[in-house]
C-alpha cells in the first residue's frame, strides 16, 4: 500500500490557481538563458531535481534504499546550488527542508519520506507559481518587437505591431466597402490586403528555418486564397459574395498564427515596457 502512497503523493509539475499574475523575471537569470548562455544552466538543474525527485521514488519502490540515498543527495545538492544561482529568489528556498528530506531518505522511513517530499516538493511548487510561465515566455520566447515587415503598399518599414495594425485597416476598409456597394474602394482596399497579407510570410523565415513550420499555417492554401481573391477583386463585375468568403477564408489563418504566437509576444513586450 505504502508503494502506491508514495507513487501518487511525491509532487509532479505544477498547477497554477484560478487566479495568477505574471512578474517580469529577475535580471539575474539571464545569465543561464541565451544569448549569454546556450547551455540552459538554470533549466537543467529544474531536471535534474525533478529526475532525481522521481529516482528516489522510484528506487525505494526497489527497495534499493542505497541508491535512493544517492539521488536524494544530489537533488539536496542541486537545490542548494540552484539558490545561489538566483539571489533574488532566496526567499523560495528552504533548506532545513531539503536536509529533512534527505534525512527522512536515510532512515529509511517511507512515512517519513512521503512527509518530507511533500513539504520539499511545496517549495518548488510556490516558486513554479509565481515564477514558471513568466520565465518560459521572458527567456525563451524570441523577441517578436525585434521583427520589422516591409509594408509592400507603402513601401515603408514597420514593427511588427504597426504592420499588423495596417493589414487589419485594410482588411476592414475593404468589408466596409463591401458592405457599401463600392466596387472601386473594394478593389483598391481590397489589394492592399492581398499585398500586405502575403508579406506576412516574409516574417515567417527569421525564426524559422524548417519550411515545414510555414508551410503548417501559411501554406499552399493560404497562397492559394489570395491568389483567387486577387482575381476575384479584378474581375470586370467583382463578385461581391465570393470576394467575402474568401477574405474569410484568410482570416482564420491569422487567427491560427495568433494562437501560436500572439499571447507569448503581448506578454514578453509587456514585460520590456
Ligand atoms: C506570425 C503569424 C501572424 C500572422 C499570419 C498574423 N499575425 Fe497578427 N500578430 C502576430 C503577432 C505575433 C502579433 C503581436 C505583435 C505584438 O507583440 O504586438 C500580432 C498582432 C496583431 C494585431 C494587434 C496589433 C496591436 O495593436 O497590438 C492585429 C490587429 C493583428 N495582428 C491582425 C492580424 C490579421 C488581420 C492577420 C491576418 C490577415 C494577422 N494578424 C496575421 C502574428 C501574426
Ligand atoms: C526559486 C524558484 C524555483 C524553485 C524553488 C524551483 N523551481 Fe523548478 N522552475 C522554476 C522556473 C523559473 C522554471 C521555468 C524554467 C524554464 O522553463 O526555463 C522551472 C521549471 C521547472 C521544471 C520544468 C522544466 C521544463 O523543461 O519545462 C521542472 C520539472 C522543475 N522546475 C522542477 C523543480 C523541482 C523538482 C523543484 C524543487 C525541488 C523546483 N523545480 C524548484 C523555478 C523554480
Ligand atoms: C519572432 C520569431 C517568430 C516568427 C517571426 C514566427 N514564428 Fe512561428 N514560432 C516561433 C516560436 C518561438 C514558436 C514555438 C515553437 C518553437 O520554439 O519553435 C513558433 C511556433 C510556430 C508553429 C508551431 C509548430 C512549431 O514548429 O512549433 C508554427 C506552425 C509556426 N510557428 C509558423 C509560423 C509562421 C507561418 C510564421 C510567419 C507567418 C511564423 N511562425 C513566424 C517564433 C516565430
């Protein structure tokens, strides 16, 4: 029975509550993140604590209690060592919890130890709460601020954000002109969407190297969308309701994007302001 306790009790991952705020990281971290570092020093220690959490678990399950010692020693060390990594953050670590831990381990007490993990195993969660999603998104997420589009329609650069403002502009000049009947501010307005939407794409290529990952979203039928809806906006008579579904058409591609990218790029440039 006390296999299947010790199993199911010793903590996995995080849950963050109904309600969570996201603080900009310390300054110190970046030490440990590209470009100052590619070797993640701060990520691999979080690994080697949860592998060697899951190690002792599962060592004791053996009955192997030398080995579990071992492990429990290690993640005992890596906590210690993790704490100076991030001065700012002492305040999460505990170590008489970390000792107890270790000591429960050594008495070979599967009581003990479940107590003891739990305890240890709530410092790291209290931490992951407040801390782990802001990370993730401040140190390695790229910087979508840095990314410029060359606006094919006024032949000017622009942010990213000022870009995407002029894409909708004409997205929404050329529904308003529809809805007005007005087959020249159609086919104008209508253009400069089709030339700002496929300059999206440009974009694609300064983080992404693989084909593979524009083709997913902004492939072949999202090329092949705008190429119809160019000839549909220079037809002699445009046809005003296929002009709209396909315009709808292209639409859910940028929410597709937006979900992948959208909400880590707000909130990593809300961090930098
Ligand atoms: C890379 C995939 C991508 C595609 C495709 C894309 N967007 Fe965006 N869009 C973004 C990102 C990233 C942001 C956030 C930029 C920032 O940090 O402000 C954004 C922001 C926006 C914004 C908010 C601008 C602001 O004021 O902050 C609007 C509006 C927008 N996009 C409209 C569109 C429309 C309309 C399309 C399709 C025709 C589209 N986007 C296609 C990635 C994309
Ligand atoms: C002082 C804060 C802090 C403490 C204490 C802490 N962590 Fe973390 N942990 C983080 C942050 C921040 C991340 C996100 C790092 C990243 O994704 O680059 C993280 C991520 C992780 C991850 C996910 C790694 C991934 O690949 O996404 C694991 C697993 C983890 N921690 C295990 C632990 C364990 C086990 C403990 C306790 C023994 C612990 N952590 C204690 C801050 C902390
Ligand atoms: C500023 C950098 C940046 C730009 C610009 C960008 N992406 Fe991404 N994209 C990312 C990151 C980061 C991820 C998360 C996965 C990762 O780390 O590779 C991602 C994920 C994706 C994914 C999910 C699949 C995967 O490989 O993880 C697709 C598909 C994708 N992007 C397509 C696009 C397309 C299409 C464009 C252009 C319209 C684009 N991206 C522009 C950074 C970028």
């Amino acid at each position: 029975m006390k296999r299947v306790l010790l199993a199911s009790l010793i903590l996995s991952g995080f849950a963050l509550s109904g309600e969570f705020t996201l603080k900009k990281p310390p300054e110190s971290l970046k030490k440990y993140y590209p470009p100052q570092s590619e070797k993640f020093e701060f990520l691999n220690n979080m690994h080697t604590m949860s592998t060697a959490f899951y190690a002792v678990q599962l060592n004791i399950n053996d009955g192997n209690w030398e080995k579990a010692t071992q492990w429990a020693k290690k993640l005992v060390e890596t906590y210690k060592k993790t704490a100076e990594m991030v001065p700012e953050w002492k305040k999460y670590f505990d170590f008489k919890k970390a000792e107890a831990y270790l000591k429960a381990v050594e008495s070979k007490n599967v009581d003990s130890v479940i107590k003891a993990s739990q305890e240890l195993g709530k410092t790291c969660a209290k931490c992951h709460q407040d801390n782990e999603i802001a990370v993730k998104i401040y140190y390695r997420f790229p910087n979508f601020s840095e990314i410029k589009i060359e606006d094919p329609v006024e032949f000017m650069e622009y942010e990213l954000e000022d870009f995407m403002v002029k894409l909708t502009r004409s997205l929404q000049a050329l529904n308003v002109y529809l809805s007005q009947n007005q087959p020249d501010k159609v086919q104008e307005h209508g253009m400069n969407f089709v030339e700002r939407a496929r300059a999206v794409k440009e974009m694609c290529s300064k983080c992404h190297t693989d084909k593979r990952d524009v083709e997913a979203i902004t492939g072949k039928d999202y090329d092949q969308a705008l190429n119809t809806l160019e000839e549909l906006l220079n037809a002699e008579k445009p046809d005003f309701n296929k002009i709209k579904q396909i315009t709808a058409k292209v639409t859910l591609t940028c929410y597709t994007c937006h979900n992948v990218h959208y909400i880590p790029s707000k909130i990593k440039s809300a961090f930098s302001k």
